[in-house]
C-alpha cells in the first residue's frame, strides 16, 4: 500500500479487499448471511476512495456486532443499542472520520431503537447498515422486532402477537435522508447500494435482508433466491416507472385514494405507473413504497427509496459553535470553579487546573459522597462473597475508586 491516488483534494491509499482483512477468525455460523455482507464491504472499501486509518466500525451486541473485528480499521464493540449514539459522538468530535454503525434488528431497533431514531432524524454522518433475519440468533432463537405475527419462537411458544417493525418506514418516519434496502443474496446489488449510502452526506439507512440458517433458515427465500427474484424483488430506479417481472410486466400504481398496489401493467398503461423519485423532499411517495409489502410472500421494493439534502448534524454544530466564538471569543476554564446542579438538586463543584482539566476532586453539598462511597463498598464485598475476588483486591480496587473522585460535605 505504497502507491497513492488524488482524489476529491485529499490523498488516500491504494488498497486491496485483502487489505481490509484482520487476523482474527471470522466466526459466524457456517451459511450465516453475514459472511455475504462482510464480503461485500470488504470489495467495495478500496472503490470508496478512503483510508483504514481514517475509517471506523461501530456495533453493539449481537451476531452482526462481530463486523468490527473482521475489518482491519478503527473500530468499536459498544453495549447493546448504543452504537449510533456512540456514532454521534464521534462525528461531532472527528468529522474527517468514515464512520459505519452495524447491528441486527434486535439491536438497532429494540434497546437501540431510540438512539437509531434520534441519529436518523438529527442527520449525523453516518453510514447504518442493519441485518435483518427477523430473530435474535446470538441469544439462540427469540423473537425479533421485526419477527412476523404468530412467529414460534422460545420467547413465543403459542406465536407472536407484536405487529412487526418495517426497518425502512420508521426510517423514513424519523426523516432520515438516505433509506435503502437490498439483500445478502446479491453481492453485487449489496456493493452498489451501499456505495450510495456512503457518498450521501448525512445519515444513510440500509437494511439488509440476511439470511439466519441456524434460527431462521429460509425467512427470505421467497423474495431473494434467483428464481424468485425476478418476480417478487421490485428493483427501484430514479426517475423511471417502477416495473418488474418478466418483461416488466409488473408495476406499481398510486390509486385515488393514496394507496400504492402492485398491477399488470397491460391492464393500466405505463403512463398510470408510480414514477420513482428519490430524490423527493416530501417522504410520503418513499413510505407508500416501504409499507407496499407486509409479508414475505409480497413483492418487496429494494434499492433506494430516499436520498434528499438536508444539513448535517455535526457540521450545523460546528458552525454554531464558530457564531459563539465570534461573539464571546474562545472559551477558557483554566482556573477557574464551575459549580453546576445535578440531576438530585445537588449543587457540585468542578475546579479546572491551569491546564483546563478537570481537578479530581469534587464538593457536593449533600451526603451524596458518603452514600456513593458506601454503596460502592457494599458491591464490591457482595461481589467478593459470590467470587474469587479476594479482599486484597477489594481494597485496592476501592481505593483506586476513592482516590480518583473524593467526596467532601461542605
């Protein structure tokens, strides 16, 4: 990786797909759709113009929360549902990054559905790619957020009653500016979209229909092997009537009561059909065309459905920050006393050293100290009675605790 290529005014390293791989075993379950995915990201990386120095990984838990370790970049393995708003923060902090966030529908759209929501609408810069098997693998077979009605699962013995999340409308319902969908069967489709959520600046949302052969086997067959393909994937392009199947003998029209219905184009004319625009300011046409399947058994849109301007996140931030600055000059907290409110009503007090860091210690003008100190003493001895955790340890960890935050009454 010695040659560099000039692109966009910036430099960035010729590489491989093999330069994209770690060390470490990739262990999916054998057939896992993951491996596809993983495939493709890795070929599609040297196309996109970036450096493995600059590019970073972020997942939660779960099967797909694995990524960051088979991708030889920067990379993070949060806690389950955190990864955008762990996103978040790193976008705000480090704009010239290439970030990804990676996790399945149990993931993002359970514990992390808040955090994909608030990334989503805020528009952060970050590219989302969501595997959707419908189930929880990891924890070996429950129901999923986005689990069909009267899935029998372990969680769900007598089948499921939760209506089921569709990934791309609460995409879309949380004005998110790029919305895609594509599938683990299709390399080639999977390269191409995720190249376009990644040049968009802003959010991108992909799901990805992935296959799980352990919990799962098959939940998509229907839709995305080869022969089905044709007849039942709707492949959206913009700017054209929305066709497919043989011949484009199928379409999708919009009726006179706003609803969008899949019809034989022989028998409403090609000027009747639904003309795809992504780029469309109003979602209202994108989420007609995510709620047009509710099943497996449904043609189902893949493609772009959305991708629209709208003002970054982190770089609104910036500029607002640059106005104050312009007005009140830089800020400076060397040695200075910031006293603030937490969330009890507590006054706290935080002395800045000469070089702007925060001092260790902390005055609180409750007991709050001691009854944290106490606490913390409690759990440590529960824990060394359940463990091995010896009592030398204990001292030295609560000691460690103690002289790091120290708690006065004033």
């Amino acid at each position: 990786m010695t040659d560099v290529v000039q692109e966009h005014d910036h430099t960035a390293p010729v590489s491989t797909p093999a330069d994209w791989k770690t060390d470490q075993e990739v262990r999916w379950c054998p057939g896992c759709g993951d491996y596809s995915i993983l495939t493709a990201v890795r070929q599609l990386m040297p196309d996109l113009g970036v450096s493995r120095e600059n590019t970073v990984f972020i997942s939660g838990i779960g099967c797909a929360a694995r990524f960051p370790y088979y991708m030889n970049t920067y990379g993070m393995h949060g806690i389950h549902g955190r990864a955008p708003a762990i996103a978040t923060g790193l976008a705000m902090a480090r704009p010239d990054l290439d970030i990804w966030v990676v996790g399945g529908d149990g993931d993002l759209l359970s514990i992390g559905g808040n955090h994909l929501l608030h990334a989503l609408r805020r528009n952060v810069n970050v590219t989302m790619l969501l595997f959707n098997n419908m189930i929880y693998g990891l924890t070996k077979g429950q129901y999923s957020p986005t689990s069909e009605l009267g899935k029998v699962t372990k969680s769900t013995p007598f089948g499921s009653i939760d209506a089921p999340f569709n990934p791309l409308s609460v995409a879309i319902g949380a004005g998110a500016t790029f919305v895609a969908r594509t599938h683990d069967m299709d390399r080639q489709h999977m390269i191409k979209t995720l190249k376009r959520a990644h040049d968009h600046k802003g959010a991108g949302f992909v799901e990805i229909l992935q296959n799980c052969n352990v919990f799962n086997d098959g939940a998509w067959e229907t839709l995305t092997t080869r022969q089905n393909r044709e007849t039942m994937l709707i492949d959206l392009e913009h700017g054209k009537p929305v066709r497919f199947g043989p011949d484009g003998a199928m379409g999708v029209v919009v009726g006179t009561d706003g609803q969008a219905r899949v019809v034989d184009v022989a028998d409403v004319g090609e000027d009747a059909l639904l003309v795809h625009d992504e780029a469309r300011p109003e979602p209202g046409l994108a989420f007609l065309l995510a709620q047009l399947s509710h099943a497996v058994d449904q043609p189902t849109p893949v493609g772009v459905l959305r991708a629209v301007s709208a003002p970054e996140y982190a770089e609104a931030a910036r500029e607002q920050l640059a106005t104050a600055q312009e007005r009140s000059g830089p800020g400076d907290l060397r040695g200075k006393l910031v006293t603030a409110t937490d969330p009890l009503g507590h006054s706290v007090r935080i002395r800045y050293d000469e070089r702007g860091n925060a001092c260790s210690k902390i005055r609180a003008s409750s007991v709050c100290g001691i009854v944290v100190g106490r606490i913390i003493l409690f759990l440590m001895r529960f824990r060394s009675s359940r463990s091995s955790m010896s009592r030398w340890t204990q001292r030295r960890t609560f000691a460690s605790v103690a002289s790091a935050t120290t708690f006065e009454i004033e």
